[in-house]
C-alpha cells in the first residue's frame, strides 16, 4: 500500500470514528427522550435501564453510520483542500479519482459489515427489545404502576398512595378507573383500601386482588329525561380479583409500527419466507371469496329467477308475470342478498388492504437490508467531493452540507416508506425512493470535482442576467453605444 493510501485512510478512518461515536452518542439521548416515560419514575435498577438502551442501540446504527461517513468525508477531503495537499497530488499527476480508490475498498468493508449488522443484530435485538419491554411488567409488576398517580395497565387507569414489600407488590389506596369501550369516558370506578400484585413469569396476565373496597357503576336510564339525575349502582367487597394483559403494554401507536416490529424481526431469508406465505395466504382469501360470491349469486339466481319460454322473451319487465306477493319476496330477498353482499366485500376489502400492508412492510424491510449498503456509498460519492469543493474542514460548513442533506434523505426515505406501505407506491419504489433522488447528486459532484468546476457556476446565472442589464442601459442612454 503507497503512503497515499496510507494517509487517507488514516485521516478518513480517524475522523469517521469520532464522527460515529458523538453521532452515536446523540441519538442514543434521543432513545432515552423517546422512551422516558418507560423508564422515569418506574425503580428500575441499573442493570435492567442498560439492557433496555443496549437492545435499543442497534437500531440506531442504520442512521448513524449513513451520517457519519457523509460528515467524515466532507471534514476530510474538506480539510485536504483547505491545505492544498489536493492541489499537490493533482500537480503530482494524482486524480481525485485515484484519491478516492482506497477509501472506496475501506467503504466497500463498511458496507459488507453494515449488511450483516442490518440482517442479523438487528432483527435479534429487535426481537430482544420487544419483549424485554413487556417482561419488566413481568419481572417486577409493580413497575407497571407509580405511586400517587394514574398509570395507563392494559384497560384500565389505576393510582395507588402507596407500595410496599420487597418487590412492591402490595398495595395500599387503591383507585381504578375502568376505561369504556363506547369512548364516552368512565363508567366504572373501584376503591380498594389494599391490593396486592401477583405474576407469573410464563404468563402474559397480571393479577390484582384487592382487599375491602368498593364498586361504583354508572347507569344509563333509557328514557331521556331520567339521564339527569346520574343513577349509578354500588357494592361492596371484601376480596376482587382483576386480570390484566400485560401484551396491552407493548403495543405500539398504530397497526402500521406494529406490522413494522414484526418485520425488523426477521433476516432476509426469513422475510422471503414470510412473504411468500403472506402472498400465498392473499391470494387463496381472493380467490375463495371469488368463488364464495359467484355460488352465492348463483343460489340466488337459481332459487328465484323466473323461468323464461320462448313465448315470453318479449317481455321486458320480468316481474310483471308474478302477482304482487311474488314480487315483494323477490325484492326483499334480492335486496337482502346485495346488502348481504356488500357488508361482506367491505370487510373483506379491509381485512385484504390490512394483508397487503403488512406485504408491504415486509417488502419494505427487505430492501432496507441492501439500502443501508447502497446508503454508506451513496453518503461517500456525495461527501468526498462536495468536501473537495466547498475546501473547508473542520465542524463548522461541512456539518451544515451534512446535516441538509442528511435531513433531506431520511425524509425522502421516511416519505417513501410510509406512502408505500399504505400501497400509494410500489414498495420497491419506496423503499429505494431516497437513493434514487440523491444519486444524481452524487454523479454532478463527482463530476464537477473531478473537473475543478466549483460547487455552483456564477457564470451560467449571472451572464444572462448581465446582457439583459446592458441592453437596458444602451437603451436608455443611447450615448454609450458611440463610445
């Protein structure tokens, strides 16, 4: 390897590590932020808090290491260029081509290692992360609920004033708020004056038992003018026992990141795998509905179509050969048959669109195994050369360019994603959205460094702004065209 190579990859590779490593640091505050309120208020001992952010690490790295080497290239070949050791290799008969040569080998292994992270850290510490967020609940139960105000456990709101015991499964002032099923707020309230938190580690369902309390329930008089005077009906108890899901923890917002847990999960052989079912299990449900409403609609044909001779081809109304009793039972159950019909093409229609999304998703994992390699070259190509132009080093314009353009492809990227997923784009499409914008980027600054043209050629705008001027001006003072 010539010195060259040697100095490159040595100023390259050091301004990467500390570039990934403060990127790193800050997006993994940006985890803790995320997740805070799993994590506040909660007694959860250092080993469990470590745990929860070193399962969660690794999913940051597809953006980190993206970033890093877009802002380690612009601050190295930036700082090359503020030096003019560029200008010296080049007078040396050194192209920035041949500049670039052995840190697209060094980019080429990050890539490699970036795939093998992509598919297979990340799908186990997904996997890891998910559940180790529902199994705190199961550790230490008592985690699930802080004192001395309302905690969000499964269907319910539930405050208690104090807890106590080793693990704090016991339980004292308690207050539950049953959550309603209709939206229209609380119509349930139980007080307990102790309680206490019983687990199991192989099972999903945590129980409460409370001791002497309470049980108020709102009712809803059916006529419209008692509704004022907010009945309600009370009981008492000396032992009650409550079950709650735990699995209600780990949920996610929508049923779109919920799909998209489940598809981080897997490696690229289990994705091809699952989509060939997901895409199999599709396609049989079209088909056998199909068929479903084709025997339907022959049945009712068949059962109630009036039979046609020769002699009565010329009839135009069909009905008009059936009396009026006739006529209301086809009609009521022909109407039946379509409503029938169209309540069961909606709900297949959502339960189809809901198998196409989560095909999507997968899709979309998929390809973001090989976009994360396409993203760390991509990021170079960009980075080198605009560091070549711009000549400046340093944290100061290059973080600027990085930032601007980073922000622009994890949008890009983001945008694509979520479009596709709800089948707006192809997945593919989406998936490869943000690289395919960016790469002509990529082509103009490598060729514009290649050649020395500057970032942007005041030239181009500025000369045909100059000849209008001039025309303006020779015509108001004609006096200038003698001279």
């Amino acid at each position: 390897m010539k010195i060259i190579d040697r100095y490159l990859l040595k100023t390259f590779l050091g301004t990467f590590a500390t570039v990934f490593v403060i990127l790193f640091f800050v997006f993994i505050l940006q985890t803790v932020w995320l997740f805070i309120a799993e994590l506040a208020g909660k007694d959860l001992d250092f080993v469990m808090v470590i745990k929860f952010l070193a399962f969660s690490m690794p999913r940051i790295v597809p953006l980190v290491l993206p970033l890093s080497i877009l802002l380690a290239s612009i601050m190295s070949f930036g700082n090359l260029s503020e030096h003019y050791e560029f200008a010296a290799m080049k007078s040396s008969g050194i192209s920035l081509q041949r500049t670039m040569r052995s840190l697209t080998v060094a980019i080429t292994i990050l890539s490699i290692i970036a795939f093998f992270f992509a598919n297979n850290v990340i799908p186990y510490a997904e996997f890891k992360f998910i559940n180790f967020r529902k199994n705190i609940a199961q550790a230490k139960p008592a985690l699930a609920i802080t004192e001395g105000q309302f905690s969000d456990v499964g269907a319910y709101n539930i405050k208690v004033n104090k807890k106590w015991g080793e693990n704090g499964n016991h339980l004292t002032g308690v207050t539950i708020h049953q959550k309603a099923t209709n939206g229209d707020g609380s119509k349930t309230v139980i007080r307990a004056k102790t309680g206490e938190l019983i687990s199991s580690d192989k099972s999903s369902i945590l129980q409460l038992v409370l001791n002497d309390g309470n049980y108020y329930q709102d009712i809803v008089p059916k006529k419209y003018e008692d509704r004022g005077k907010l009945p309600f009906a009370k009981s008492s108890f000396k032992k009650y026992r409550i079950n709650i899901d735990l699995s209600e923890l780990n949920k996610v917002d929508t049923k779109d990141e919920s799909v998209s847990n489940t598809s981080t999960m897997l490696n690229v052989n289990d994705l091809k795998y699952t989509l060939d079912s997901l895409t199999k299990n599709r396609n049989t449900e079209i088909i056998s509905f199909s068929e479903n409403s084709v025997s339907r609609l022959g049945t009712f044909t068949n059962n109630n179509a009036p039979v046609v001779t020769k002699k009565k081809r010329h009839i135009k109304d069909l009905l008009s050969i059936y009396d009026n009793k006739k006529k209301l039972e086809i009609l009521t159950s022909a109407s039946s048959t379509t409503e029938s019909m169209l309540f069961s093409i909606d709900a297949t229609k959502s339960e189809l669109d809901f198998k196409k999304k989560n095909i999507n998703s997968h899709i979309i994992s998929l390809n973001e195994k090989f976009v994360i390699v396409y993203a760390c070259f991509l990021m170079f190509f960009i980075g080198a050369p605009l560091g070549a132009i711009i000549r400046k080093g340093g944290l100061g314009l290059p973080i600027v360019f990085a930032v601007m353009i980073f922000i622009s492809f994890h949008f890009i990227n983001t945008f694509g994603k979520r479009i596709s997923q709800e089948d707006g784009l192809p997945p593919f499409l989406g998936a490869w959205m943000a690289s395919m914008i960016l790469t002509p980027l990529a082509i103009l600054l490598t060729y514009r460094a290649t050649n020395d043209i500057g970032l942007i050629n005041m030239d181009v705008i500025l000369a045909p702004i100059q000849k209008v001027f001039q025309k303006i001006v020779h015509k108001i003072f004609p006096s200038l065209n003698k001279e």
